[in-house]
C-alpha cells in the first residue's frame, strides 16, 4: 500500500468504493421486493443473490471506512496529498472474507436458478464450491505479501481451481443446459461468459503491482479493478439470474405469465412446452 | 489477556470477527427471506434460528468494538505492534451472555424441526435447556479467572452438563430419529455429529491457555476458535436445519413440493408415504 495519494487518486478509489455501495444495496433491495415476480421453485436463487449482494454491501462499508482512515488529509495549506497517518493502514482483509462467502455462493445461485434435479444439482455443488473457496483461499497470502515473487506464485495457483471450474461450467453444466427452456438457453450460456469476464478482471487487478507502474499508480487500479469486477460479478451477474428465474417463470406456467406479462404480449420467445 | 499484539496477529482477530459478523447476519437474513419455503409447522424451527443468528450479530458487533477499543495501533513510524493503551481491556463476558441465550436456543431449533408429539418435546426440552444454560455459566468463572487450575476446574465442571446434553441426544433423541421421514433421518443424525464437532470447539479453545503457547498466540487462537466453532454451531447448523425443514415439508404435502421443486422433479430421495 502507498504512503501517500495525490488528490485525486484519493478521490478515484473514494467515489468508485461509494459506487459499488450503492449498486450492491439497491442490487439487493430491487430483487428483494421483486421476490414474488417469480415462481417459489426459483426463489431460493434469487435469495441467494440478495444475500451475496449483501454481504457485499456490508464489506464495502467497511472498505470505505478503512479507507477513509488510513489515509487523511493534510492541514490546510499541505501539499493537497493525502497520506497515512495513523499505523493501521488500510485492510485489503475485508475484500478477502467477502469473496470467501459470496464466491462459492455464486455458482449456488447459478445451480440454483436451473432448477436440475437434485442428483445432478448435489454433483455440480460439491465440485463448484470447494474450488470457489480455494480459489480466494489460495490468493490471500499473495495479496498480503510484499513480495511480488510470492504474488505470483499465489496467483499462478489460485488459477489452478478458477480453471476448474470453467472446465465444469463449459462441460458438465453445458450437457444441463440442453434441458434448459429454449428462451432462456442463450441467456444462460452468455451468463457463463459474463462470469468468465467479470471473474477474469480479479487476476488483472491482482496482478497489476508486477507492472512497473509506480505503487501508488498500480495500488489506485487495482481498487478500481476489484470495485467494477464486483459490480459485474455480483450486481449485473444478480439482475441476469432474476430475468433468467422470471422467463423460466413464464415458460413454467402460462398462468403466472399470464398475470405478470403486459396484456397480449406472446409468451416470450418460444415457449418449448407450451 | 496480551499486553500486545503484532499487527498480523490483530488483524487475524479482526478479520475473523468481521467474518462472523457477516456469516451470522446473511444467515439470519436469509432465513428470514426463506421463511415461507417450509410448510408452517416448521416455521417454529427456522424463527428460532434466526433469532439465534440474531442475536450473535448482535454480539458480534459489541466483540469487534470491544476489541478495537482495547487494543490501539501506534503512531505512524511506531513498531506496528498494537497495545493496550486504555485500562478498558476486551470484554470476553459478551461471549458468555450470547452462548446463555443462544446455546439453549440451539437445542430448542433441533427439537423444534422434528416436530415431536407434545408430550415428547417437552420432556426433551426440560432436560436439554437448564443443562445448557448451566455448561455456560460453569464455564464462566474458569474463563475470567488468571488463574490455569480454576480454569481447569471449572471446564471440568463444565463438562458435565455438556456430557448429559450428549447422553440425551444420542439415547432419548436416538428413538425419536425412528419416527422422522427417511429422507431426513440420516441428515439430523448426522446433525448430531456437528454439533458434537462444533460444541467440541469451544473446550478446546477454552484450554488453550493451559498450553505452553505464549501468552497472545493462545490468546489469539483462543479468539479464532471460538469464532469459527459460533459459524459452525450457528449459522452452519442452521442452515442444516432449514434443509431438514424443507425436505421434511416435501414429504408430508405433495402439493407443496410440487410448487416448490423443479418441474418433473420426482419427490426428493426416497418419500416414506408416497
């Protein structure tokens, strides 16, 4: 972490961590009174969503407070830079604890809004889960070290699990898809993609301090880059799950359809079993 | 209680404290979003576990507070070490208050989601709680005592309200197991198993400090242990509980599984009266 920030690099991480509060609340608040716009069966992934998108709203308060404190300004008539004043720094721990809970409760949310059987739901859990957890496990001691050997060391492992579980998105879940409804088969299939882009910003960011920008400089991105990544990942990744849970809805059964959908509007795109 | 604490080891506890801040929270909102996915007479179950999850947030908060107001960082150009700088010190006696509250609770969720006869619950629950209540308060006056001989008296006292708790889970509950629904007696037997596991935790923790350790590793260990044995005998128990509840609720209405479990899903495992 730099010791000092210059006005408006303070100001940069200061507004994107106020950002990623605000998307992750409403996020949560949206899909919570939007809970009756589906059927009870694809409730348990939209509840799901609401709880990732609070646990992180609850770690980003703490970010921002951390932030906030590690580093102050100076009296009037300073340099205008900010700088720490106090030993305690600030804590990357907070975005760590986050993503060992809402990671692995991602692809939950993921596994839960395809509805499979339980047979099929239990395999894909016990794959996706642990892998999720060693993934984020396996950085920490990279993050926290001051050594960039050891960052990538840590990095490089952590890669082993992320890749893992790409391997049983695009294979295992890929055969699951082809019982998905016809409306929501594309859907599902670019969601897969938004992860793997999303998910993929993580190791950018991780990996900036390698690059010879200066610490300050490659500090700044890397908070900038893990805020957006968590937006994508949990925020939009959330409102893609809830229109997915919404047109399975539909697809399920035309009555409910009939009730939520605007007067005369055909069931959406084509109904498989309709 | 350490005089001082290196800033790894303040931030581990830190970390931790805020780890179970948002596993405890998350777990209770969930289940309060969750509420209307088991069948009413299993409601009972999951209010009690939320009040449970509850009520450790609560604590939770007060811990974390305690702990950061009774060890401060030095100033900036100090060692990093942090010391106590107020006489305040850590109030281990918000552990104490929330297991009296919540340790009986927990036994009363278990009774409660098997939605026994009566007569039967409540000739289990005059057992189970004052044995509870009781191994809580015989472990406060080791635990508040500097003193390593009359912490290992009174963990031993200790024991044997919790030796009795066992007793009753695994004979008197044992019968009771025959008569759930095959689909869920292997789940609440092995329910049995995590909270031998995670109430297990606690003593061991507990004990620490009669080890050769130095005084803050112990201390330090202590603090990590009791929080990861509150995620398990809480939040991880009672997310077992709300399976047990619903897989429960799917056996005894059809119609409600239906509504509620993916289309053309079979009833789940095996329903004994199907």
């Amino acid at each position: 972490m730099p010791n000092v920030l210059s006005h408006g690099q303070f100001e940069t991480v200061y507004n994107f961590l106020s950002l990623v509060i605000a998307s992750m609340l409403f996020t949560a608040l949206f899909l919570l009174v939007s809970l009756p716009r589906v059927l009870p069966r694809y409730r348990q992934a939209i509840t799901v969503a609401i709880v990732v998108c609070g646990i992180a709203t609850y770690h980003y308060f703490r970010i921002f407070n951390s932030f906030t404190s590690a580093f102050v300004t100076p009296s009037v008539g300073g340099t205008g830079d900010y700088s720490q004043a106090t030993g305690a720094g600030f804590n990357e721990g907070y975005r760590y604890v986050d993503w060992l809970l809402t990671v692995p409760l991602l692809l939950v949310e993921l596994i839960a809004v395809l509805a499979l059987a339980r047979k099929v739901q239990r395999h894909l859990l016990v794959r996706l889960v642990p892998a999720a957890a060693l993934m984020i496990a396996l950085g920490y001691p990279g993050e926290i070290s001051g050594d960039n050997g050891l960052r990538g060391l840590f990095g490089l492992l952590s890669t082993i699990p992320f890749a893992y579980i790409l391997f049983i998105l695009f294979t295992e879940l890929g055969k699951s898809l082809e019982h998905q409804p016809a409306a929501v088969r594309g859907t599902l299939s670019r969601l897969r993609f938004l992860l793997l882009l999303s998910w993929g910003v993580y190791p950018v960011a991780y990996l900036l301090p390698l690059l010879n920008l200066s610490g300050a400089d490659a500090w700044v991105a890397k908070q900038v880059g893990y805020s957006l990544a968590d937006i994508l990942a949990k925020a939009v990744y959330a409102l893609i799950i809830f229109q997915v849970a919404k047109m399975k809805s539909y697809d399920d059964d035309p009555a409910f359809a009939k009730v939520e959908l605007p007067t005369g509007e055909p069931l959406a795109p084509a109904p498989t079993h309709a």
